[in-house]
C-alpha cells in the first residue's frame, strides 16, 4: 500500500501533466469525459478516495 504521500505525489503530477497538454491543445474537451481522458478520471477519482480514506483514519473521523 502506498503512503498518503505517495499518493498525494501521484495527484499533483497528474494536474500537472493535465494542465500542460490542455494548456498544449492535445485534447478535445470531449475526449476528457468520454475518450482517453476517462481512464485520467477513474485514476484520479480512485487516488483521492483512498487518501480521503486515509485522512479520515487520521482524523479519526466517520463518514
């Protein structure tokens, strides 16, 4: 299992890579939601669930 901050790494290079080919014009707003930018989503939605989780544990806090 990685660390929250392992994750948290992962995140930020993500948005930065995001960022810099939506800055580039590499991709149709469209291919975000329903093309390859659909894999980018499910990734980044599964990292931050699980440092939410993680969080919460510290946090010592119910969902």
């Amino acid at each position: 299992m990685s660390t929250k901050a392992e994750l948290i790494k992962e995140m930020l290079e993500m948005q930065s890579k995001f960022i810099a080919d939506e800055q580039a014009g590499k991709f149709e707003a469209e291919d975000y939601y329903i093309g390859e930018g659909k894999e980018y989503r499910q990734r980044y939605q599964e990292l931050a669930s699980e440092v939410r989780e993680m969080a919460s544990k510290e946090a010592n806090f119910w969902k």
